[in-house]
C-alpha cells in the first residue's frame, strides 16, 4: 500500500497529532529558555553550537511550518472572505496575547515596589498589542534575577507570525481578484507596502536588516509549510521520504555547507507532517501550546524569583509543570471564546455566476 499524500491526510481533519506536536514545541522553547533564565543573558541554549539554531529556535520553525500549512489553507479556503480569514487569524493570535500582556504589567505593578509605575505598564501592553514596538523589559521587574529585567522574550515572534498572515492573505486576496479594477487596487497597495518598506529601510537601515536576519529563518519556515499545503496532492508522507531528507541535512552538516539550516528546515517540516499524521493520535483536551509560549518565560522567571538558584535542567522541569494550569486558564478564559466569537459572524453571500 502506497504512502497518503498530505491532501488525503488534511482530509482528515482534527483526526491528527498537530496539537501535541505544538505542545511538545512549545515545552521546547520553555526548556531552551531555561538556559539563560537560570544562568544569564548570553547563556548558549542547546542545540545553538551544533547547529546554529538554539532547540527553542528550532521549536518555533516548528511553529511557522505548521502555521505554514494550516493558515494557507484557510487562506484557500476563504479567499473569497478575507475579512473572514483576517477575523480568523487575530481571534486566535491577538486575545491571549493581550492576556499575557496584561498579567504581566498588573504583575509588575504588584510586584517591583514602584519601580513599574502605570505609564510604563500601560505602555508596555499597547506597544505590545502592536507587535512592532514590542517591550521585552519593566523597570524593576525580576531584578534580582540571573536575567533581570526581562519579562517575556518569546513574543517578539508574533511579529513575523502576523507578518506571513498578512502575505498569504494578500495573495489569497491576488488569487480571487477577477475584474480589471480589483487587480489594479491590489497592485497599488502592494507597491505601497513596498513603498513603505523601502522609507524604512533607508531611515532605519540597521533595524530592518536585524529584522531580516530573525525574521528571515521564520518566514521560510512558514514558506516551506505553505508550499507543502499547495502541494499536497503531490507530497507522500512516507518514512523513506522523510529518512532520505534527513541524509541531505546530514550531508550538508558534514560539507559544513551554508545550506545546512534550510535542510534541516525542510527535513524537520517532513518530520512534523510525518508526526502528525503518520503516528497513532494522542488525544489532547486542549491545545494550550499559545498560553505555554505567552507564559513560560514570565512563569520561569517568577520561579527563579522565588526559589533561587536552579540549574537550567531543573527550572526547565519546574517551569513547564508550572506553567501548564496557566496555559490551561488562558486557552479556556480567553483563547476559546475568542475563537467562538469569530465563527459566529455570518459567511458572505456568495457572487452570483454570470450567464456565459
């Protein structure tokens, strides 16, 4: 019997591992994080020598492919709804990021003596909410801590995630412009946003090539997971198929080739299509992967408040136990009902066909 495609695979629908495959990337980056949180900035995190990548690197490209594959295929399928799809992607992105946002401004105001006053507090919730001018520190916040200062590092992320929301829905919206007018106005606000990138770049040279140099990993990851969802009558999900791309990796590892991360990229994505749909199914009650990443940093940094000094390994395990009732409050105060809210906005009429 010959190997499913991904198309057959999808056809499935929940019927897959993805839940826990992002819980356990989600576990990643908290355990990653534990590095520098227990010993200092600059720590090396696993897996960052051998390859380049640190394991809660890795853990998000996990993130954007899979991203990758499921919001292509929502963009497919509500191309003709972009509102739709817009309401869609902030329902399950912007509600319990501004849940995080909160928690830890209200925290710090409890919690750093006043040092955190409200005007920092609540400038660090809306530059947040805007994911562009993301806050990483309050003043007084954890200051006694390996890693002070810091109260949630992940999030910068969920820049390029919205990012490649914006991308896809964009050519979603290409894809099912049909009049001459239509087509005119998409090209107008793509030559404005490149516009715009292009006055960014020369008044702030030096942040958008950073922002390239992170964000650019990311946005291929999520690149490979949409070209896999476009093409997946097409990809088999078969072990000799994913054990032949792991050898290229480990070619390229064995060069000392710069193609090494893209490799790895792709072979990891096989991996994870390979996990989720070609593994028995664990069944999970929730998928509470979002509030672990919103959440791990500042609960791990609250342990280390607390208990002192850990080694990483130890503060790895005791924050990821930690941080899962968190997680479990934010996914069914906040993320689920949001989500709710989103599906009941009535579907568009459909356009009428014209007579041929």
């Amino acid at each position: 019997m010959s190997a499913p495609t991904l198309a057959e695979a999808l056809a499935r629908g929940r019927d897959n591992n993805l839940d826990a495959v992002r819980l356990a990337a989600a576990f990643a980056v908290v355990a990653s994080h534990a590095w520098p949180l227990a010993l200092g900035r600059g720590t090396p995190e696993p897996l960052a020598a051998l390859t380049g990548v640190s394991l809660g690197g890795w853990a998000v490209i996990v993130f954007f492919l899979v991203s990758g594959v499921l919001v292509t295929r929502s963009a497919m399928r509500l191309r003709n709804d972009l509102a739709g799809f817009a309401l869609a992607r902030a329902a399950r992105i912007l509600p319990g990021l501004a849940g995080a946002l909160l928690a830890v401004a209200l925290g710090a105001l409890l919690l750093t003596g006043g040092a955190t006053g409200p005007g920092e507090a609540a400038s660090y919730v809306l530059r947040g909410i805007t994911l562009v001018s993301l806050e990483h520190t309050l003043p007084g916040a954890f200051a006694d801590n390996p890693y002070a200062g810091a109260v949630n590092g992940p999030l910068w992320t969920l820049f390029y995630e919205v990012l490649a929301y914006g991308l896809v829905g964009g050519a979603a919206l290409l894809l099912a412009v049909r009049r001459r007018a239509g087509a005119f106005a998409a090209a107008g606000l793509a030559g404005l946003g490149l516009a715009l990138l292009a006055a960014a770049a020369l008044a702030r040279p030096e942040a958008i090539a950073h922002r390239i140099e992170v964000g650019g990993p990311l946005l291929a990851a999520f690149a490979v997971g949409a070209a896999a969802a476009l093409l997946a009558r097409r990809i088999r999900l078969d072990w000799r198929l994913c054990a032949g791309l792991w050898g290229l990796a480990g070619l390229a590892a064995a060069a000392g080739s710069d193609a090494l991360v893209p490799a790895l990229t792709i072979a990891v994505g096989h991996t994870v299509l390979m996990l989720s749909w070609r593994t028995p199914v664990v069944r999970l009650p929730a998928d509470v992967s979002y509030g672990v990443y919103l959440y791990g940093w500042p609960v791990a940094q609250g342990i280390v408040s607390l208990a002192g000094d850990l080694s990483p390994a130890a503060l790895a395990l005791v924050s990821s136990a930690a941080v899962l009732p968190v997680a479990w409050l934010s996914a069914f105060l906040v993320e689920r009902p949001a989500l709710a809210l989103s599906r009941t906005r009535p579907a568009p009429a459909r356009p009428a066909v014209a007579a041929a």
